[in-house]
C-alpha cells in the first residue's frame, strides 16, 4: 500500500517541478492542510514543518485563506505524506511566498523542529 502512495504521489507531482505546470490552491482546509489541483486532478496537501497550536486554528485559518485564495498557483516542494496526504512546502508563485514563513511571523504557528526533513 505504501509503494502505492509513493508511485500515486510521483505521478502526480510530476507536473508539478515547472512553474507552467504548477498546482492550484481550491481550498483551505484548516490551519496546515491544503486542497489543491493540476489539471484533472485534486489531493489534499499538509504544510510541511509547521505547527499550529489548537487554540490558534481558527486566525491561522483565516489568515492562510488571505494569503492563498482559492486559485492562487502554487509550487509544492515534497517532503513525505501522512495519513494519505502529501506533505510539502507551498510557496505562492506570484511573489516566492512561503505562506508557512508568513503564519510564523503573524505569531500564528511555530516551526517544527522534531522532525528531520525540517531541521
């Protein structure tokens, strides 16, 4: 099942390494959890290296969904999948943001430092 999901996320990150080809957001889904789509297709991305404490959700939410409305392209650098979902770093094509960066900075979200790839 594993080699599974490894080969299904290949396949679909593979249009995703040009900017031409780039991933389009369709929805925020919580504080750390994306809905994004290229082409005909849709999968659920969490934020990479990045936590959000519970009472936070609600304005880390909010201020996410500003920062990527609904078809803003986006490049999505992988890092893993949890639960069967992609894991990846999102940063907004139009200007480099790294709306990860920016929920740290507002004091939203802190980095997370436990695990490996975001160290």
């Amino acid at each position: 099942m594993l080699l599974g999901l490894v080969a299904a996320l290949i396949l679909l990150l593979g249009p995703l390494a040009g900017s031409a080809a780039a991933a389009e957001v369709l929805q925020v889904r919580g504080p750390t959890l994306l809905q994004v789509g290229d082409r005909n297709r849709s999968y659920g991305v969490e934020m990479a290296c990045l936590v959000v404490p519970p009472e936070q959700a609600t304005e880390a939410t909010a201020w996410l969904r500003r920062a990527l409305p609904r078809h803003t392209r986006v490049n999505l650098q992988p890092a893993g999948s949890h639960d069967g979902l992609l894991v990846a770093r999102v940063i907004r094509l139009s200007d480099a943001l790294d709306p990860a960066a920016g929920l740290i900075s507002a004091g939203l979200a802190a980095a997370d430092t436990t695990t490996s790839s975001c160290s």
